[in-house]
C-alpha cells in the first residue's frame, strides 16, 4: 500500500500546527484591526489588543483537543506515525527563544545600569513635580516593572517649560497606566511561540494603541493637539538613535505617521462603514471559531498543543 506523505512524516504536523496558530492569530489581528477602526477616536484602544493576543495564545491550545480535524481520516489513509519528535524543527524553536529570554534579560541588565549609574551621579531628581532618571542620551521612556520609573535624557530638560511638560506628562501617563507591565507580560507569549509571527504583529498593534492611547490622555490634560504633534516631529529630529526603550514618547519610528493622523487629522467614519467594519470583524471571529485544528488522527494525540503552544510527545 503506497503511503502518503501525511502519514509517515511527523514533520507534516508540526508545520500543520504552526501554520494553523499563524492563521488564527492573524484573522483574530484583523478583526482587532477592525473593530478599533470602528471605535470613537477618544476611546480607549489598547483593549481591543488586551483581548486578542489572550484569544490568539489559548484558542488554538483549547481547540487541538476539543474541536479539532483528522487529516489521516480526511485523507482515509491509515495513521502510520513511528516518531512524535521532529527535532529539526524544535532545535530552531529552542534557539529562537533562547536568543529571545538573552535578548529582553541584556536589555533589563542595561535599563538597571543606566539607573544605578544615573542615581549615582544625580541622585534622585524631580522636574515639573514627575520623579525622573536623568541619562545622557537614552529616552525619554518609561521602564521597568516594580516600580516603572522614566528615563529622560539631559536634553529635555533645556526645552521650554509647555514642551517639557508634554514629554514628562506622556511618560507619567504611561507609569501611571502601567503600560510597561502591560507590555511586558503580552511579549511572554513570543518567548514561548517565537514562530508565531501574527503574535508579532499584535504586539506591534498593541504598542501602537498604548501609545494611541497616552496621546490622548496627554491631550485631554494640557491641550493644544496641534503643538504636541509638533513636539512629537521635534523630539524624532533631535532623540538618540541608539535602541530605543518602550514605551516611549515616540514609540516605534514608523507608527508616529499613524499616530499624528489620528490626533490632528481623524478621519470620520461614514454610516456603512459603521455597520461594514463591526460586520466584517464579527464574520472573521465566526471563521476562526469554526476552523477546526487539524490533527493527524482524532484518537491520536501527535504534538500537543497547550495554550497555542506545540509541544511535541515523547
């Protein structure tokens, strides 16, 4: 009897898996694109991500063992699996999130050193009534995780009082909305599923919407849209172009495009798209509902998923 190819190579399913959680995290992205389309523009956004990225980890988990598809009984094609274990593909895995924990571990050792070495010279400093870490060049920024502190560079501190002020504001704003913890906690996910590139594009749409989000709650307290954006240009001219910290003033380089859009020059929502964008993003969430995983036997448990991660059985 002539085998096919999808009962006799582990391999197959591994792909299958990985191909099925990209699929699910990114029509559930375009549905969150959707629906934060379709949200006033004082709204807050970063929820709509708070709630996708959780749906996009554990959905696939739940369905590899309580709605999934048999591709050897599709194919009617007798399960004839010897291994369980594709280590070609768990070596890059393991790889990949390894240089991922070294990567975030160096990057939490160098915050802690420009803080200690900042302390040491300055001491502790308080401009416009919001508790600073002066550095040389890095920031301005909000790190770390208990307690978030900002990270302002000496060149702030010569602008003018109105402008200082916008940029001590957005980054108190973002201590005080816990936006580095938020952000922290939604990039463990790339740590155990570094593959999953939809994840990486929420994440991006996530930083994206906190930041969305802090420039109107900076707005709504000092007003004047109009001179924040122009901080937000002047600030891109004159910032560091060292490795950027998040959450920042600027946030990623190529979302402050976006972000000057929607805070000086919103585009309104005609009355179809009202209806059209909710509809769309509904009728994505129905198909990721009822998109079975697939599995090579249904009695078969080849390559557990667990919270949308792959973990191959021994």
């Amino acid at each position: 009897m002539d085998r096919k190819p999808w009962a006799t190579e582990p391999r197959t399913l591994s792909m299958l898996c990985i191909l099925y959680v990209n699929a699910v995290g990114m029509l559930l992205g375009i549905a969150g694109l959707l629906a934060e389309r379709a949200l006033p523009a004082a709204f807050s956004r970063r929820w709509v991500w708070c709630i996708i990225i959780p749906v996009s980890v554990f959905l696939p988990g739940y369905y590899r063992w309580h709605h999934n598809w048999s591709v050897i009984d599709a194919l009617q094609q007798p399960a004839m699996v010897a291994q369980t274990y594709d280590t070609s593909i768990n070596r890059v895995w393991l790889t990949a999130s390894a240089m991922l924990l070294l990567w975030g571990l160096a990057s939490a050792w160098r915050v802690s050193r420009v803080i200690w070495v900042s302390r040491r010279e300055r001491g502790p400093t308080i401009v416009d009534g919001v508790p600073v870490v002066v550095t040389d060049a890095i920031g301005p920024a909000t790190v770390g995780l208990l307690p978030s502190r900002v990270l302002v560079p000496r060149w702030v501190l010569a602008m003018p009082r109105p402008q200082r002020q916008y940029v001590l504001r957005h980054e108190e704003e973002h201590r005080r909305a816990h936006d580095a913890q938020l952000i922290f906690v939604a990039s463990l996910a790339l740590i155990l599923m570094p593959w999953n590139l939809a994840m990486w594009w929420q994440l991006r749409r996530l930083c994206l919407a906190v930041e969305m989000d802090c420039d109107n709650r900076v707005v709504n307290r000092l007003g004047n849209a109009t001179a924040y954006g122009e901080l937000l240009l002047k600030v891109a001219q004159v910032s560091s172009r060292g490795p950027r910290l998040q959450p920042a003033l600027l946030g990623g380089m190529g979302s402050l495009e976006r972000r000057l859009t929607v805070l000086l020059a919103p585009t309104p929502l005609r009355k179809i798209q009202r209806f059209l964008l909710p509809a769309a993003g509904l009728g994505l969430l129905f198909v990721v509902l009822a998109m079975p995983h697939p599995v090579l036997h249904a009695g078969h448990a080849h390559g557990a998923m667990t919270s949308g991660v792959i973990v191959p059985s021994r």
